[in-house]
C-alpha cells in the first residue's frame, strides 16, 4: 500500500532537533533539480533556482494543509454535534460527537492566529474545495475503536492530546486517499510527506495549554536559504570540472552503466567536498550515501562512498581542501 511507505518514514527521528527544512532535504530538492535540468538539456539557472524556490514554498503549504485538517476536522464536528437529524447520527445514536467537538487540544490547535494567518497568507483553499476529506476523517475518528475507549475515559487536557496525537498517527498520516490527493495535486508533496509528517508529531508532541501552537519556518535560517541557491549554481556552473573528477575514477565504466542519480549525487558532493569551506567532509561524504540510499539503487550508496573516499584521500594528498574551522578535515 502507498502509505506504507511514508509511515516508515515519517515517525522516525522524533527527539532529534528537526527543522522543516533541513539540510538533506535541501540537497534532495537540489538533486531533483539538476536531474530535470539535464532531462530537459537546459542550461537555464534563474529558472531553475525559481522551481527550486517553489519547491521548497510548496513543501511547507503541504505542512500548513496537514495542520489545517485538525481545524475542518473540528469545525464537521461542531457541524454535526448540532444537527442530531443528520443520518450519520440517528444510523449511530450511542456516538458522542460533542466530546470531539469540545477537545481541548483539538480546540487549542484550531485557535492558533498563526495558522490562521498563513493559511491566508498563502491562498490555501484545498479543504474548502474538496472538504470531503474532512468528512470521511471524522467518520473514521467517531467509529474507530480508540474513540470509543476515549469516551469511557475521564475529561482531561492528557486524555484530549492522546486521543488528538493518535487521529494524526492512525487516520491522518497514512491515509491512502490523502496520499492520492496530494499526488495528484503536487508530485514533489509524496517525497515532502514524510519529513512534514515528523515535524507535526513532534510539535504536537510538545505543545501544551500554556503556550500558542508555533509553527516552524520554512528555512531554520539565511544560510541554509542560501545554501540552497549556492548548491544549485556552483555544481552546475562547474559541471565540466566535477564531470572530469568522476570520469577519472571510473575509467573502466561505461557511461550508461552510472545512473543517473549517482552522478548527479556525486557531482555535488564533489562540489561541497572543494567549493563549501564551512561544511566538514564527514557530513557531507554521509549526506550523499544516505540520499542515494533512499533514492538510488542498492549499489548506489557503496559505489558512491568509494569514489568519494578515494577523491578525498587525493585532495588531501594535493592540497586541494580549502575547510575553515578545526574538526572539518
């Protein structure tokens, strides 16, 4: 099933200090980038770096969406906790919707100025469009098992995070057919899901009474927006010099035999290892074999490690390196 493969993702990780964007994901965004540039054969960087840009901007729509349906999801339920003549209703008499209606948790979440005002900000209409998704996710809440164990529990702030945090676990984040909308309405939002699942589980995770939900930035700060731009530029401004470092470790290979995906990730490792002075080898020599784990094949992570093993031993051999600051050789 397709939402077997972003819960293996997206739970992961949870006492790390994650950021919505973080360096990886930038250097996935970035790989996804030069891959369509040469699928295309253009050469166009302003182009590039403004799909770069919309890549990332629509990364965190897809956060404010996942947030948002805790607030449809509510406002169905005060709906529907009013009009006892619905059928969902009198079908199912012992069902008690204003417990929903009235969680605090829930309520806090949806009251947050902040969501409110980026959801404007950004034009999000998705669940005023196809608000039928907030329609069969409250279905889903009031038959589930795990509400009717919360309605025979006691009133209590704990007991309305619980039962918040396992909608979001259980019904949210694996669900196929939001998986399918966000599919079809962004291909970029599949690869996003996981890392956005993260982040909202660990912020709900924290948030309490005291405090207003605070949503995380898109960027953890200038620099890596920066990075971002930079990545993109100097691998693909410097795309013969990088091209010749691995054509000379893999005389043997024919050029069809290296996926696509592996020189691409090769190339900009390059580029970080000789042209990024700040950033230590060993993040980046791990970055690169993590990203072609997930996004290459098997070989990839091996084959990429040993080319970049063998170039870093000549950089060093040749004075190459230029890393500022101590620990970064």
């Amino acid at each position: 099933m397709q939402s077997e493969r972003f819960i293996s993702f997206a739970f992961l990780n949870l006492k790390s200090s994650y950021k919505m964007l973080n360096r990886r994901h930038i250097r996935t965004k970035v790989m996804q980038q030069i891959f369509e540039l040469q699928l295309t054969n253009s050469q166009d960087l302003n182009a590039a770096n403004k799909k770069l840009n919309d890549s990332c901007s629509k990364m965190y729509d897809l956060y404010l969406l996942q947030y948002q349906l805790f607030t449809v999801i509510l406002k169905k339920a005060k709906t529907l906790s009013t009009a006892s003549q619905k059928s969902f209703l009198t079908e199912n008499k012992n069902i008690n919707v204003a417990r929903l209606a009235n969680n605090v948790y829930l309520n806090h979440i949806a009251a947050s100025s902040e969501l409110t005002t980026l959801i404007e900000e950004n034009n999000l209409t998705n669940w005023e469009l196809d608000d039928e998704y907030a329609s069969l996710f409250l279905k889903e809440i009031l038959l589930s098992d795990f509400y009717s164990d919360y309605l025979k529990e006691e009133n209590s702030f704990e007991n309305d995070k619980k039962l918040v945090l396992t909608i979001f676990k259980k019904i949210i984040a694996p669900n196929d057919k939001l998986y399918s909308y966000y599919e079809d309405t962004c291909i970029s939002w599949i690869d996003d899901l996981p890392h956005v699942n993260t982040t909202i589980l660990k912020e709900l995770k924290k948030l309490d009474l005291k405090t207003e939900l605070h949503l995380t930035s898109l960027f953890k700060n200038e620099d890596d927006q920066k990075f971002a731009k930079n990545l993109l530029e100097k691998t693909v401004l410097n795309e013969e010099e990088l091209s010749k470092y691995v054509d000379d470790k893999t005389p043997n290979w024919d050029a069809d035999r290296i996926a696509n995906i592996d020189f691409i990730l090769l190339k900009m490792a390059i580029c970080e290892i000789l042209k990024f002075s700040s950033i230590p080898l060993k993040v980046t020599l791990n970055e690169y074999i993590e990203i072609a784990k997930e996004y290459s094949t098997k070989k990839s992570s091996t084959f990429i490690n040993g080319i970049l093993d063998t170039l870093i031993k000549e950089f060093k051999a040749n004075d190459k390196l230029q890393k500022m600051g101590r620990g970064l050789l």
